[in-house]
C-alpha cells in the first residue's frame, strides 16, 4: 500500500532524513523509533503529504502522494504534532462533523468511539476546555470515526494513563485486523512490541 523510496529531507544545512525506505502493505504496522530530533515527525509529514522531501518519493497504491488529491484525503488519517480542532464545537459535535465529512457510514460510531476512549462525561465541552490528555483522546478518536486506510500517528501514546495505552494497543491490532495499515513513531517499547510487525530506525 505504501512505499517509500530514497526520501531526503534537510532544513537549512542538517540534514533529517537520509534515503529513507520502506515498504507497509495493508494490514501491517511499522513503528518508526529513534531518538528525539532523528527525524520521525518529519518522515510522518512526509507521507502525509504536509512536507516534501528534498529528494525520493512517498507512494500510495502506487501514485505519489498529494495532500490536496481526494483520494489520499480519503484514504489517510493522522495524528501528528499539530492537531487543530473546531473551537467552537463540542467534543461529540466535532466528531460527527467529521464522521458526516468523510462519508463515515454510521453516525453512531461517534458515540462508540467516546465510550471506547473515556470521553463520554466530556461529550457536551468544548475542545479548549479539556486537559491534555483528553485533547489526545479527541485527537485519536478523529482519526477512528472516519473512514480510513493507513494510519498515521506521531507518537499517540503521548498522555495517556495505562489503560488508555493498552485500548491503544487493543484498537491498533484491530486496525490490522481490519486491513488497515498503521505507521506509527513511538518511544514505548510496550506498544511497539504489541503493535508493530517491523520497525524502522532513524538516526542511528
């Protein structure tokens, strides 16, 4: 599903990455691992299509990816570093606005994914009002409501308890299940041995 080929990135003269490869078919999960500023945020944006490599190319189903192209709005849905939400919506409003965007067949998955995450007492506030880890939830369960086929996530166990870690795990196996495929950078070595089939190493 996804391939990555000789991907280079410098910001100014330092360079980030360097012919970056990889390969994750549906169904699989990659973990992306490596120290703070090897660049593991960077590749993520890459193959989002939010950055472009100053050299290589991110593919998926075999067309380059374009952050603009519907399909890839349609088939990629991320957590990275900079979540924005609708400051004006509710928590349950914001996740149906997005279900209904994204042509999510079943409304109701809105309500499921609450529950799943701990958020239903916050359903009715607002997205400024919440602490940092339920913002972290809202931000994982924008990316479960809506329909998807890779997984982009920059290190999603950030501010989560135990038992938020181990849903995480449970729902990313689920995903797999699904025939979805996940990338993932992450620092705990917990949920990548429960998660991911391969790893790939930066700056090392």
């Amino acid at each position: 599903m996804l391939e990555i080929r000789g991907l280079s990135r410098w910001f100014g003269g330092h360079r980030v990455l360097s012919t970056v490869d990889l390969d994750l078919a549906a169904g699989a999960a990659t973990a992306v691992v490596g120290p703070n500023g090897s660049g593991k945020t960077t590749l993520l944006r890459c193959v989002a299509g939010l950055d472009r490599p100053d050299e290589g190319e991110v593919r998926l189903d075999g067309l380059v990816i374009d952050e603009t192209d519907p399909r890839v709005r349609s088939a990629v849905a991320g957590v990275l570093d900079d979540v924005d939400f609708f400051p004006d919506l509710s928590v349950v409003e914001h996740l149906e606005l997005l279900a209904y965007a994204h042509g999510a067949p079943d409304p109701a998955t809105a309500g499921e994914v609450l529950d799943a995450l701990g958020l239903r007492a916050a359903r009715d506030q607002l997205p400024a009002t919440l602490s940092s880890g339920q913002r972290r939830r809202l931000a994982l369960a924008s990316c479960f409501v809506r329909p998807r086929r890779l997984l982009l996530l920059d290190e999603p166990e950030q501010r989560l308890d135990t038992a938020g870690r181990a849903w995480l795990a449970d729902r990313l196996r689920a995903e797999k299940a699904a025939g979805h495929a996940v990338l993932l950078a992450s620092h705990d070595p917990v949920l990548v041995a429960a998660v991911a089939d391969d790893t790939l190493a930066l700056g090392e």
